[in-house]
C-alpha cells in the first residue's frame, strides 16, 4: 500500500496528544489516592496546552487525506458501520473535552468538574485511538493488517510516545517521578518490540488466498494471469501498489528497529543503571521514538499487499500457487 504521510502525521500528533495526556491526568487521579504523584500547576496546563496544539495540528494534518475536505463533516454518518467515521467522532470529542478539561483545570473549579472532564477526555482519546486502530485490524483485505496484533501494537505506540513525552517534561517540574517513568517508558518500548517482533514473524505464515479463491473457483481448474488488463500505471496499481517502497523495505524495517527500540531502550537502561538523570537522554528517547514511529508507520504501510494486486501480477507469489485442501471438491456451476 502506498504510505500516506498525512496519516502517519496524524498518528504521530494524535499517539502523543492522548499518551501524554493519559500519564499527566493518571497523575493527578493517583494523587486523590494518596499518593506523592500530584503535578505541579504548570506542568499539567503546559500538557494539556502542548496536547491541544498537537490534537489540532493532527486534524489538520488528516484532511490533506481527504479527496473532498468540504465534505468532512460527512465522516460522522456512518458512525454505527464505519471505524473511520468512529474515529472522527472521537477524535473531535476528545479535542472539545480537552478544551473543557484545560479550561476548567486553570480557572479552578470544582474538583468534581475537572475530574469530570478528565476522564471523559481520557475514554475518548483511547476510543479514538482504538477506532483509528481498528480501521486497519478490521480490513480483511490487507491480511498483514488483518489481526489483533495491529492493534495492541498501535496502541501501546501511542503509550510509548506519551510516556516518553511526560518523562522529559518531568524532568523540569518533578524529578522524583523521573525513575518511575523511566522503568514505564522502558516496559513500554521494549513490549512495542515484541508486538513488532510478532507482526513480521506472523507475515510469514500468512495463507495468501490465490486467484481461484478469488474468482471462486476450485483448484483442479487452475488459473493465472495473462493479462493485467492495462498497459499504463493507474488508481489501483499506484496506491494499493507501492513499487518503489518495496524495494527499501530491506533497508527500512531494520532501520526503524534501531531507532524505534534499540536505541530508546540503550538511552533509558544506561540513565537507570548509572543514575545519570540527564534531561538530554529523555529529549533524545522521544525524538528516536517519534523519528522511528514515523518510519515504521511507513514501512507499515508499504508491507500491506491488498488482495486486488492478484489481478494485477502484484500479489506475493504464493497467491498464485494452488494450494490444496481448499474447495478441492467444489464443483464449478455456470448459470445465466
């Protein structure tokens, strides 16, 4: 599939507006508990404020994808079928609670009000990112994507962004609470590496359906392709295709491994076993992982095969190979 990096732009702003949002306001919900996890004032309004501007420039971001921008608003009618139109919804509402939350944690009111806020804006930020995860998982026609790995992978991203987020901005507004996050953003990319770990592994015992599936024939009556049916590159070949980023992927997936595990994990193990809390390894945490988030959003793109590509000679090559035991007795029925 061809990457859309108005998508990956939105994934980046959203997975650290609703991460980082998620760990401030969990702070000040533990605090009612008793525990020492109270943020100081300016730490949570320059979150919030920090996750509005990153909520709103996501959105922004996301409408470049759209063919017609004007009819944006159409996205919400299909709420009860659509994950895309969920997401919109969620995504909107989340950005008006922050807003609400934001407002009424300055001005100081109520405790109830602000708590009110806060975890309304917490379930909508996670039912947004479950929505946007779910229009992958839920697409039967990209087997890579098709699973639930898509989405515990997706969301504990965004975990990994926003834990990584709150840990440097910690640093300056509560340095007691450094170590904790530290061993947090550490549990949390090196789960992300397990997730990534059992996505590609289970690419390799993908059973790719093949032509006669498609065409819902049996095997004894093989078929292939003889002619793709156009001479020149088209809709289908350029975005459900992408030639090009095929070729890279054997130097991108290690790529992205490196600098979206390998090196938060080396930065964040070296501060907690040498006790050098230095604000420079966090800023770096999070500029590795959001620099390699956006790589492996590209290359996640780039690895779907839509099962379209068949008709097309685009397929991986076991969609064209007969496999047996699969509709090997169906009798092929012609009817006008």
């Amino acid at each position: 599939m061809h990457p859309p990096f108005s998508l990956i732009w939105f994934f980046l702003t959203a997975g650290t507006s609703i991460g980082l949002f998620t760990f401030t306001y969990l702070a000040e919900l533990l605090s009612l508990f008793g525990f020492d996890t109270s943020l100081p004032r300016n730490m949570v309004v320059f979150s919030v404020v920090f996750s509005l501007i990153l909520v709103g420039l996501g959105a922004v971001g996301a409408s470049f994808h759209l063919g017609h921008k004007m009819r944006a608003w159409k996205a919400i009618k299909r709420f009860h079928t659509s994950w895309l139109s969920r997401e919109a919804v969620f995504s909107g509402a989340y950005g008006f609670t922050l807003l609400l939350y934001g407002l009424s944690y300055y001005f100081g009111l109520n405790a109830f009000f602000i708590h009110l806020f806060g975890i309304t804006t917490l379930i909508l930020g996670w039912l947004s990112a479950f929505s946007t995860a779910m229009i992958y998982a839920s697409n039967r026609f990209v087997l890579e994507w098709n699973t639930s790995l898509t989405v515990l992978y997706y969301l504990n991203m965004y975990l990994m962004l926003g834990s990584s987020a709150f840990l440097a901005t910690t640093y300056h507004y509560k340095p007691q609470l450094v170590k904790p996050f530290i061993l947090l953003t550490l549990f949390f990319v090196i789960l992300g590496l397990s997730f990534r770990i059992a996505f590609n592994i289970r690419q390799f015992f993908l059973k790719r359906p093949t032509l006669n599936e498609a065409l819902n024939l049996p095997h004894n009556r093989p078929i292939r392709v003889l002619d793709t049916g156009t001479t020149t590159n088209n809709y289908c070949t350029e975005e459900f295709y992408y030639a090009k980023g095929k070729e890279m992927l054997s130097f991108v997936i290690p790529t992205f491994y490196v600098v979206t595990f390998l090196v938060p994990i080396a930065l964040l193990s070296y501060s907690l076993i040498s006790g050098n809390l230095s604000y420079g390894f966090y800023a770096l945490t999070y500029a590795s992982l959001v620099i390699g988030s956006a790589i492996e959003r590209w290359s996640f793109f780039v690895e779907g095969n839509h099962v379209q590509n068949l008709f097309y000679g685009l397929y991986p090559k076991e969609g064209y190979t007969l496999r047996k035991g699969y509709m090997e007795r169906r009798k092929t029925k012609i009817s006008l």
